[in-house]
C-alpha cells in the first residue's frame, strides 16, 4: 500500500467516525517554546489546555513532523526519520481510553478490502504504563488482545506531560512484530526494534504539578475533562506494509536513494557502511524540501541552523559515496516530484524550494574548500603538539566563518583520528549569542549595555580567546 494511500484511509477512517478532518499545520511552530512541530498535537496545545475552544470533540490529521534530536538515529536504526508524518485522532472530552482502543485496533486489524490496513493482530503487541490496569483490562478485555501480549513500561516510555502545570497521563503503545531475523523475542519491552513501536495513544486525565524533569513530578488529581491524543508513524506503517526491512526503503524515500546511486554509482546493499550515508541523504534531502517549502531558509540559527545541518549533511554523505559536483537540482528533483502528491504546495512552489536549496548548496562547496584548509591545518597542529583533541576554538572558527556544523566538524575530525572539544565550542557558541543579544540592545538603547558584557566576562572568566572572539564578531 501506497503512502499516499495509507495517508486517505486514515483520514477517512476517522472522518465516517465522526472527526472533523484539519490539514497538517506549517513544520514553523506557532508556538514560541518549539523551533518545529515534532508532533501532531502541537497544533492542538490551546484546545488540550482549554485556552480555545476547538473546532469539533473529536479531529483528524496527518501532521508533517521533524525532530533534530532523532538526526543520528537516521540511516543506523531502521525506523527514525528527521522527518516524518504522524497520523493523529483526537478527542477533547469526548471519547476516552475505551473509545480510542478499539478505534486503533479496528482501523490496524480490519481488511485491507474494508478500508483497514489489514495487520495481522497476532503480531500487534501492546504496553500500558506500570500502574495503568485499566488500559490492561480494556486491551484485553474489550479489544481481546491476550495477556501476553501487553506488557508494562516505566514513566520515560509510557508516561507523557506538558507544561508544569499542565495536563499528564498514561501512554499506551502498539508495537508490530517483524520477526526474528529482527531479533529475539520478548516483546517491545526488550526488543524495539523487532517490535517497532508503531502508534501511541496518550490519556490526557491528569493535572501535573511542580517538579524537574520528565520523570520527577507530582500528580495533583484528575482534569475536568478527559483527552485523547494519539500518534501513529505514517512511514513506520509504509514500512511494515510495503515489506520492507525500513523505513527509507519506503515508497517516498526509496525513491531518493536511487537517485543517490545514480549519481555516485554506488548501489543501495553494496556496504553497511554506503547504505547508512543512502539513507542519510535520501531522509535529510527529503527533510530540507520540507523545511524550505514551509518557509525556512539556511542559517546559522535556530531554525535556519536546523536546515543547514540537515542539507550540508546531506551533500556531504553525496561527497563521501564519490560525487564531485552540485547533486542537489536532482536530487531534490525526485523529492519534490514524489512528496509533491501529498504536499501539492511543494509543486507550486518549486522553483522557490530549488532557488534556496541551490544557493545553499554552492555557499557550502564554496565553504568546504575553505573550511577544509583550517581544519587540515588545526589537525596536523593538534597531532604534532602530540594532541588527540582538536580545540573547541577552532570547531568555533569553522561553524563562524564557514558555517560548518558541529557534526560536520566532528566527523571530518574523526576522519582523521581526532575528537574535538565539544564543551568548548558550545561555550563560545553560547558567549556569540549573548553578544549578539546585547548587540541588539545596544542598537534599540542605542548605547553599549555594558551590564551584558560584564554577564559574560564573568560568566566566562578570563580566556585569551574571548579577546578574539570579540574583534571577529566586531568587526562584522
Ligand atoms: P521511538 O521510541 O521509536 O523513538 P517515540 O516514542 O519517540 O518513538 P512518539 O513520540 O510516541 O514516538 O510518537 C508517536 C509515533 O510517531 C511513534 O509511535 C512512531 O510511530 C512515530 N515516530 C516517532 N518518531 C519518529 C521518527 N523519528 N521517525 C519516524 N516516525 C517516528
Ligand atoms: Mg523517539
Ligand atoms: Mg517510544
Ligand atoms: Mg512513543
């Protein structure tokens, strides 16, 4: 079954059930805490928190997702994109546990010719959090999933919350067998990815209280109304629906890692080693289209800085498999021909997308030449000093004036048999942020706010390089 195919028949499950149908909102948050949607509730936040009222108890959607912290799972697992779209249906105090169980498992298990996806219930395995017996006496008394089959997980897994205070509550997941030759069984609580998670259902029936961290907090009582917000991976279905061992080899991607051969002459299967840097580009390739059809552009910050990474990323695994020239017009090409049936904005808009894309690809073949100067040098310094750790100073000169990504530097560095400091990169990148701070508070004061600089002077103690940094960033 086809993505897009999988993509209509969630949407019309749940519209004859009653929800009303909302198109994925912009991958730009409208949210100020969240650089990118990396969910398909976070359109929803108002409603769950009853800021708004929503437009219907019951919605649908298939939200376009990127999640920057999932970058080096990409190509090494077999199911985690830096994009993907997550098919939700929501209830705002509507239906709650019983009604989003049995609603999941209809559309998973129910034939193919009855508009289901078919799956085969024997392989669907099922967690509830520790203490959540209700949700355990529903799977199996009501859906009829044998005891077996659902197991328990701990608050990191199966327990989700928002805000402090905020709602909270028990998550509960499907997982789908693949077999062994993914591995030896147990079930999802040993093994994910045999058992690949592939939707999660969330109770939203609590209020949250004070406390750090994910897993520390107190629960202060029930909320007036009980939601549903549940997430299932569109490409983590293709995957198990098109047969395939994951999901890059999926229909919209696959498509990218031919191309990718194309290019080099390196086949998909030749080496493990090809194959990870095949599916780096095919997702990260597919990720920039995205990110720039809903209006990022390249950048050395926030957003900007996401796409970047992602694209250099991406040319830069071109590079490694052989390719000497520009790649991006046909690679992009493929991307926004496939993506485009979903994402027909993506078709309209694509001489924009391939103006940006192209652009930034020629400023980093331009940076790599120069950038690859200073590191060549940095390395042999640090080796000849007897060194393995390449200075934080200098992964800071590279991000600063060649727009290196960190992860580019690292790589490069390891190339060569080197670390880098990373904390002191960090450092300096956090020392150029507030001076751009009080740069733009001098420009709105329209005198230096030395109480800033004093900030950082001591925030950083005295450095030899901090002399530096502030000549490069004054006299830009
Ligand atoms: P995992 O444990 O596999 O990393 P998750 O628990 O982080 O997944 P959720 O936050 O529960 O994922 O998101 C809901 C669903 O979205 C998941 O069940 C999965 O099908 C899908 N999903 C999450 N992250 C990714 C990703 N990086 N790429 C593709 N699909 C994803
Ligand atoms: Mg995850
Ligand atoms: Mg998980
Ligand atoms: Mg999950």
């Amino acid at each position: 079954m086809e993505s897009a195919e999988i993509r209509r028949r969630w949407l019309r499950f749940f519209e004859e059930r009653g929800h009303k149908v909302v198109p994925s909102a912009s991958l730009i948050a409208d949210d100020p805490t969240l650089l990118l949607v990396p969910a398909g509730m976070v359109p929803f936040k108002p409603y769950f928190l009853g800021q708004v009222k929503p437009p219907a108890p019951r919605v649908t959607s298939v939200q376009k997702c990127v999640r920057t912290p999932d970058i080096e799972e990409v190509g090494k697992t077999t199911r985690h994109g830096t994009f993907f779209q997550m098919c939700g249906n929501f209830s705002f105090g509507d239906y709650f546990k019983e009604g989003a169980c049995e609603l999941a498992w209809e559309l998973l298990t129910s034939p193919q010719d009855k508009g289901g996806y078919g799956l085969d219930p024997e392989k669907l395995w099922i967690t509830v959090y520790l203490d959540d017996d209700e949700a355990e006496r529903i799977w199996h008394e009501v859906v009829g999933v044998p005891k077996e089959r659902i197991q328990r997980l701990g608050k990191s897994e199966n327990f989700w919350s928002m805000g402090v205070p905020g709602p909270c509550g028990p998550c509960s997941e499907i997982n789908y067998d693949r077999g062994p030759e993914f591995g030896p069984e147990g079930g999802p609580a040993v093994n994910d990815e045999r058992y690949v998670e592939i939707w999660n259902l969330v109770f939203m029936q609590y209020e949250r209280g004070e406390g750090t961290g994910k897993e520390d907090f107190e629960i202060l009582g029930d909320l007036p109304s009980k939601n549903i917000d549940t997430g299932l991976g569109l490409e983590r279905l293709a995957m198990i629906l098109q047969g395939v061992q994951n999901m890059y080899e999926t229909d919209t991607l696959r498509v990218v890692i031919d191309k990718a051969t194309e290019l080099t002459g390196v086949a998909y299967g030749a080496a493990p080693g090809s194959d990870v840097s095949l599916r780096v580009i095919a997702d990260h390739m597919r990720t920039s289209a995205m990110l720039i059809g809903d209006g990022v552009t390249p950048g050395n910050e926030g957003r900007g800085y996401v796409l970047r990474r992602i694209m250099r990323r991406a040319i830069r695994n071109m590079r490694i498999l052989g390719a000497t020239g520009p790649v991006v017009e046909q690679l992009l090409d493929v991307v926004i021909t496939t993506m485009g049936q979903q994402y027909p904005e993506l078709l309209t808009d694509r001489k924009r997308v391939e103006g940006t894309a192209l652009a930034e690809e020629a400023a980093f073949l331009k940076a790599l030449k120069g950038g690859t100067n200073i590191l060549d040098t940095a390395v042999t310094e640090t080796k000849s000093a007897g060194g393995s750790v390449l200075p934080g100073d200098k992964a800071f000169l590279l991000h600063d004036t060649w727009g290196f990504p960190i992860d580019l530097t690292l790589e490069m560095a390891a190339e060569q048999g080197l670390s880098v400091d990373e904390d002191g990169f960090r450092r300096l990148m956090k020392e150029q942020r507030e001076r751009a701070k009080a740069d733009a508070r001098a420009k709105k004061t329209g005198h230096a706010d030395l109480h800033a600089y004093r900030e950082i002077a001591d925030a950083a103690g005295a450095t030899d390089f901090i002399g530096y940094a502030f000549e490069q960033g004054e006299s830009r």
